[in-house]
C-alpha cells in the first residue's frame, strides 16, 4: 500500500466520523487542521507495530496469490498440451 492510498484511505474514514464527532466538539473541530489530522493517524500507522504485521501479512497473502495464479496458469497449459482442441 502507498503512502498515498493509506492517507486516502484515513482520509475517508476520518470523514466518515468528522461530522458526528464535530457535533460533540464543535470548538475543537473549528480548530483542527483536517490535513495535520490525517497525517498524524498516517504517522501513527506507519509506526505501529499491529499495522506493521497487517501489512506484512497482506504482503505474503499477495505472494501466496500469485504462487497460486502460476500454479493454475502452468496446470492450464498442461491440460491444453494434453487436450488440444
């Protein structure tokens, strides 16, 4: 995942919140910067350990998925090498 994606990502999901939130703190919310927010959560993300291992995780699961596809993609061309139509 891309910086940029995972700031899009906390963006939208801090949208999603902000106008609930904002009814609760309206003072707060006139004074906090959006872009500083989203940054911040970004930071704190990128340095935490749980996000970390997520990340790692999805990594081998996107390397287990295409180990996959070539397994399937290689079967398929031996299926087609046995049965030529």
């Amino acid at each position: 995942m891309t910086t940029e994606d995972l700031r899009s990502m906390v963006s939208d999901k801090i949208n999603g919140r902000w106008s609930k939130w904002a009814q609760r703190h309206p003072h707060l919310a006139q004074v906090i910067d959006h872009t500083r927010l989203v940054e911040s959560a970004v930071e704190r993300l990128r340095d935490d350990p749980r996000f970390i291992r997520a990340m790692q995780e999805a990594d081998l699961d996107d390397a287990r998925l295409s180990a996959a596809a070539k397994i399937l993609e290689r079967a398929d061309q031996v299926i087609r090498d046995t049965l030529p139509l």
